[in-house]
C-alpha cells in the first residue's frame, strides 16, 4: 500500500466540442484522473488537501519592457494572508510570447493586474492564468459499471469558496470527507459551471506557450494506492464493494 499524491499532471483536460476543457455556464467535465488498470486508490481522508483553480487569457499587444497591466474578463479571486492583505504573487502569472519570461502579479486594483516588466521585455503577446472567483465546483467519482447512477459527488463549493481560502492557514485547511474507493476505469473528475475557461497547465490551452509554469494553479490530493490483486486476496467482494458506493441513497 502505498500513499501518494494527485497533481494537475494525474488530470488531463476533456475535450467538449470545441471547448478545450469546460462549457461556458454549462456543467461540464473540465479535468478527469482515470485509475490504471489493475489499481485501487482511495482519497486519504485523514490529511489536508490544496486545490486552486485557474483560468487563462491571452492579450495582444503588450509592452513588457515596462510594468504592464492587463483587464481580465472574469472575476479574480483575491487570496488573503491572515492580516488581510492580497498575496498578489499567489493570484496570477504572465509569460511573453516573444520573451519567454514570466512575471507574477504585482497588483490588483479590482480592474487590472499589474506584472513586473519582463528582463527581454518588448511588445508581445502575454498570456495570463488568474485565480478565478465566480462559479461551481462539482469534484466527483464517476463508474463505468453498471449502478443506481453513474457519479457521486465527493466534494460541491462555489469556486470562491476554494480559492479564496488560505489553504495553508490551519483554519482554513479542507479536508475530504466520506469513504470514496475507485478501482480500474473509475474516474475521478472536476465538473466546472462556470463561463470562464478552466486550465490548469498552458499545454492545455492548444496553444504553443509551453507548460509547467502556471504555479497558480495547485491540486495536491493525497490518496492511498493498491494493486487490486493484493486486495482480491483479502477482500474477495472488492469489485462489489466499490459498486456499492454508486447505489447509496
């Protein structure tokens, strides 16, 4: 048995249409971890999890050579330390399309976000992931076996309602609550209502901007992982009892 951690590398963007992940302002899966084959894993219940969600814009004709501002469409959410001041550097990242470089937020004024000038700075275009503050989260567990229903919903919150918090604040710490089990071809899934985009890492985009440096957005779900086979030795109704969770009323 081992104890591991989910990521946004365990969750890849599910294609609907031709949206790259969610459909705005319908419920939709955004983001879907499947469990390989001949595994089990079960969400660690007993430690604290981290989990921010982000959306991304890009915009034209930027000058990066100097502090530059950008207005985003959608709502930023405005993470607070505990004495309540923004953590500016914890709510959005920008990278130049021609420079390479990335800078981290510097201000919001509740209009703008405002970066650092990048070192090779020049007009460009600049592509922005923000903490998103508007819309549903629905984290659920879906089975492709045949039950009472499809999903169970693991965890439901307004989105404000996850990245607003200091998540690092033992108050504001979250924790999953419940006894999910999900074996071979379970799914564990991110179900998004919102208008605004989901994306956690810049390959998803479909865009040519690299990955891996949206440090905004942040999944760490620690779970516990065992081959179904060495559970099968002890529990013979493994397959029964993770059905099971699906006909729960």
């Amino acid at each position: 048995m081992l104890e591991r951690i989910y990521t946004t590398e365990n969750f890849r963007p599910v294609l609907n249409g031709n949206y790259k992940t969610n459909i705005p302002n319908i419920e939709s899966i955004a983001y879907r971890h499947e469990v390989p084959n001949g595994m089990v894993e079960k969400l660690d219940t007993s430690k604290r999890f981290l989990l921010r969600i982000t959306t991304w814009e890009k915009f034209d004709s930027v000058n990066t050579a100097v502090d530059f501002s950008v207005n985003p469409t959608y709502k930023v959410g405005e993470l607070k330390n505990a004495n309540g001041d923004i953590l500016y550097g914890r709510i959005a990242v920008a990278r130049g399309r021609t420079s390479g470089e990335i800078s981290y937020c510097v201000g919001w004024d509740g209009t703008q976000l405002t970066f650092s000038a990048l070192p090779s700075g020049t007009t460009e275009t600049v592509d922005v992931f923000y903490l998103l503050n508007e819309g549903h989260l629905r984290f659920q567990m879906t089975s492709p076996a045949q039950a009472t229903r499809s999903n169970i919903a693991i965890m439901q919150n307004a989105i404000s309602g996850i990245n607003l918090k200091n998540q690092y604040n033992i108050n504001d710490s979250l924790y999953f609550t419940g006894d999910f089990n999900a074996r071979s071809g379970f799914k564990y899934e991110f179900a998004i209502t919102s208008r605004a985009p989901i994306f956690f890492d810049p390959a998803d985009t479909g865009e040519n901007i690299g990955t891996g440096w949206n440090d905004i957005a942040i999944i760490e779900f620690p779970y516990i992982s065992e081959k179904e086979a060495v559970l099968q030795e002890t529990n013979a109704n493994v397959t029964k009892a993770t059905n099971s969770q699906f006909n729960r009323t």
